[in-house]
C-alpha cells in the first residue's frame, strides 16, 4: 500500500514536469524576438526535435531500463535531466547574441528535455496506476490533469517574469522545483507493484501486440493535435493578430488550462459519461477547434483566442484515456504500454513542432496549416471508435 508522501511525490511530479515541459514553447516570443535570440519560424521549431527524438528513445528504453533499474531510479534519472534542461536554458541566455553558440545550447538544453520527459512522464504515470489499481481511469486522469495544470502555469510564469524584463526567472523557478522534488524523492521508497510482467520481461524480450500499434497510432495523431495548439498558438496570434507577448501567452495558458479542467470534469462524471464516450467525442471537438482557428478573421483576435480554448477541451482527456485503456487491455505489458504511447506521442509532438516551419517556408500561413491538421483531427476520430471497441465489449 503507497504511503500518502509517495502519492503526493508522484502527483507533484506531474504538475513540476508539466511547467517544465512548457516553458520552451511558452518562451516562444522571446525566441522569436529580433532583440533577444532571433530565431526564425523553422529554428523555432527545430529546437523540438532533439526534444523529441529523446523522448521517443528514453520513453522506449524506460521500458526495459526498468526492469533493471526499477522505476524509481528511472523517474529520477528524469527528473536530473529536466533540471540539466532548465540550467542550459538559463545559460543560453548570457550568449544570446552569439547566434550559433545560443541555438546550440538551446538544441542541447531541448535534448535534456526531452530525456526527463521520455523518462519522468512513463513511470509517473505507472506509478499512479499502481497506487490506485481498481481506480486506474481516475488516477492517471487525475494524475495528467496535474500535468495539465503545470502546463497552464508556465504561459502565465513567463508573461509575469517578460513584463518584470527577466523572462529567464522561469527556468530558474522550474530548476528550483525540480532540484527540490528530485532531492525530497530520494526519501521516498515508491515501492513497485509488483506484476507478471516484470518476471516475465526478465526471461525474455517484450512483445508487443498487433493491438498496441493501434494505442500507438492513436497517440501519434494525438500528438499532432496537441503541439499544433500547444508549440504554435503563442506565435499564431503574434503573427496573424499582432498580439503582444502577455496577449500570445493568454491564448498558450487558455488552452492548458482547458485541457486540465477537462480532465477533472471527465473524471468527475464518469458515472454519467462514459470514459469509451469521452475518447470518441472529444477528436470531434478538437477537429471543430482547427476548422474554426483556420476561419478566424484577423481583427479578431478573442475569438482566435477562444479556439484554443475549445482545442484544449478537446484534447484534454484524450492521451490520459489512451494510456489507462492500453494498461487495462494489455494488462501483461501494463508498465510497457505506458512508455511505448508516450513514444508514439513523442513522434506526433515531432512532427508539428518540426513540420510547421517548413511549411511556412514553403509558402503556407498558419491558418492554412491549422485547417489542413483537422484531417488528422478527423482520422483520429475514426480510430477513437477502434480503440474503445473491446472497452465496450462485456465482460
């Protein structure tokens, strides 16, 4: 049985791993600005791809990492990284105008990103549904709903520390955090359920179901649809509104913040809406928000705003689900199933954050592109229904 201060760890590793996370993206302007680092749109969205080509490789070697180093030892190898991450970005920012050293460091300081995240994120999430094995659903939404949260404070961390002229007090506020959780976490046991699984995984190598690919598949176009909201709505409003950097970090804390009070409203009316019902619905929703963000006129900027607004809702409740379904369905890879999604995540979240610039370069503006990712908004619809389908079957 999990002591209360090894639930609280875990869930206060969500929140911290989630303003991390953010703080590349929610520093968007700052990147961008010809007075601080000058990056153009496809540098901007090259720092992300280090970030989640290490992502993808840590969340699939944590898989079997684990088995030899518990997930205990991994969840803190991710929380070092994540706090590397955070002293790199502080560093950049005294060569700034030292273009190629600048972007160098912010290439290695997403690398580390992408490390803590690929290894933080999985074991969390398997830790979560170890506490509360009869309530898996409601833990892992509860525990990603933190993650959320953390996502929705880092905009507005960064909108305070730009108006005070010290955008870099957040990496130093997220280092802080992280160096306080990795340091309170070496007291903690979090002891390991054990399963078949890990016997199993000692003797011989993981195998994953024709089943899985299909969780993968989901998580993939998930995370097209997330970092096309979650990398770009900053610079969408400052490029197509003009919006000011508070003004284009509004629209960034407006989505996170949905998506976290998605995930604890989904999670408080499971008894009247159905998780199966959630997962089939929301790629709907979050199709609407991109056909709707391509439409938006440019004197509008608060309607631009609201799109992601209703993006967030969309997507709030949708990777949470994923990972719960796969863990319940595929119970003798459960600890597997959790890094693998997060991989095919990864691989989604590379794509947009990479692929948008190019595009830009090749002549498309952002409400093109925002139109163009509600196919894959509506091909994940369509899976939605494949991935619930056993979910719905009886017992």
């Amino acid at each position: 049985m999990a002591q209360r201060s090894e639930i609280l760890t875990v869930y206060a590793a969500g929140v911290v791993q989630g303003i991390g996370l953010v703080t590349f993206p929610a520093a968007s302007a700052v990147f961008t600005s010809s007075s601080d680092y000058g990056l153009s749109s496809t540098e901007y969205g090259g720092m992300f791809l280090p970030q989640a080509i290490m992502a993808i490789l840590a969340s699939l070697a944590g898989a079997g990492l684990r088995n030899r180093l518990g997930t205990k030892k991994i969840y803190l190898l991710g929380l070092f990284a994540n706090l590397l991450a955070m002293t790199l970005l502080v560093a950049s920012r005294f060569v700034m105008k030292d273009h190629l050293l600048a972007y160098g460091i912010l290439l290695v300081a997403t690398t580390c990103m992408g490390i803590g995240f690929g290894f933080t994120v999985p074991a969390v999430n398997t830790f979560a549904a170890a506490f509360f094995p009869q309530k898996v659903d409601k833990a892992v939404l509860a525990l990603n709903a933190l993650l959320g949260l953390g996502t929705a404070l880092a905009p507005v961390f960064v909108a305070v520390f730009v108006g005070f002229g010290i955008w870099w007090g957040l990496p130093v506020l997220v280092g802080a955090l992280i160096l306080g959780l990795l340091l309170f976490s070496l007291n903690q046991l979090l002891n390991e359920v054990e399963s078949s699984e890990i016997g199993h995984a000692q003797k011989t190598k993981i195998k994953f179901p024709a089943r899985f690919w299909i969780f993968a598949a989901f998580a993939l176009l998930y995370g097209v649809c997330e970092t096309m909201n979650g990398n770009w709505a900053a610079l969408y409003l400052k490029n197509n509104f003009h919006a000011s950097a508070s003004l284009s970090s509004l629209a960034l804390t407006i989505f996170w913040s949905t998506v976290t009070a998605g995930r604890i409203l989904f999670a408080a009316i499971e008894k009247w809406f159905p998780e199966k019902m959630v997962c089939r619905v929301l790629p709907f929703v979050v199709a609407a928000a991109f056909i709707t963000t391509a439409c938006v006129p440019k004197t509008n900027s608060l309607l631009g705003i609201l799109t992601f607004a209703l993006a967030g809702l969309g997507c709030s409740a949708l990777l949470p689900l994923t990972i719960s379904f796969g863990q319940k369905e595929l119970t003798a890879i459960a600890a597997s199933v959790a890094g693998g999604l997060i991989a095919f995540y990864q691989i989604g979240y590379g794509i947009a954050a990479f692929g948008v610039g190019p595009l830009q370069t090749a002549g498309l503006d952002l409400n093109t592109i925002y139109g163009g990712t509600a196919v894959v908004a509506l091909a994940l619809s369509v899976l939605s229904f494949i991935v619930t389908r056993k979910s719905c079957a009886p017992a």
